[in-house]
C-alpha cells in the first residue's frame, strides 16, 4: 500500500515534469508587435528600433486614406488600408539606419511621408 502510494507519486512527478518540458519546448517565442499608424501625412511612430535577426510583426493601421508603407533597404512593401489591419513580418538582417516611405499617393504631404528604422546588433 505505502509502496504503492510512492509509485503514483513518482510517476505524477514524471509526468508533470515532461508536461512542463514538453510545454516549454513546443512555446514558440513570441514575435513582438509594433503597431504604426499612418495618418495625413506622418508615420507614427515615426522612428522603429529594432535588433538585427530579431523578427517583428509590423502592424499597420490608418484612419485616413490608402497609403503605403515601404522599407526599400528591406525590400518590403504593405499596403495601408482605412479600416484594416495590415501586417508585414520583418527580419532586419543589417544594422544602420534606413529610411521607410508611403509609396502610394494620399495627398498634399505625401513626399515628406517618411520614418526611419534603426536596427542594432
Ligand atoms: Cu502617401
């Protein structure tokens, strides 16, 4: 009976144990969000840090106009659309400083449309 008992007890433990282990090796790291809104005519915000390798999701909103959103040193693009949500996965694979743009016409101050994205090491 006390033997018994220590059985169960043991193979609790074991099982507990591969439960932690097998939820800490299945957890996938979760990519950080960066939400920018795009609005007549800025981005904001209107710088982006990030770490070279690191993965985001960039998160575009508006509540303007069509616009865009373009890193060209990246070769990325996304259009911005009023009322949705548009996402763009980035993996800045280079440090520096690199300019993003609205590549798509949305009024009067659209050329000075821009931001930039600092990547560190
Ligand atoms: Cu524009």
């Amino acid at each position: 009976m006390k033997l018994e008992r220590r059985r169960l007890l043991a193979a609790g433990i074991v099982t507990a144990a591969g439960v932690a282990f097998g939820a800490v090796a299945l957890a996938q790291p979760k990519e950080k969000v960066i939400r920018v809104t795009a609005r007549k005519w800025v981005f904001l915000p209107r710088e982006i840090r990030l770490k070279k390798g690191v993965p985001v999701v960039l998160e575009f909103v508006t509540a303007d106009v069509v616009m865009g959103f373009n890193a060209p040193d990246f070769h990325v693009r996304a259009d911005i659309i009023p009322g949705k949500v548009s996402r763009l996965r980035l993996v800045p694979d280079k440090t520096g400083t690199f300019v993003f743009l609205c590549d798509i016409f949305c009024g009067d101050g659209h050329e000075g449309m821009s931001g930039q994205i600092h990547v560190v090491a």
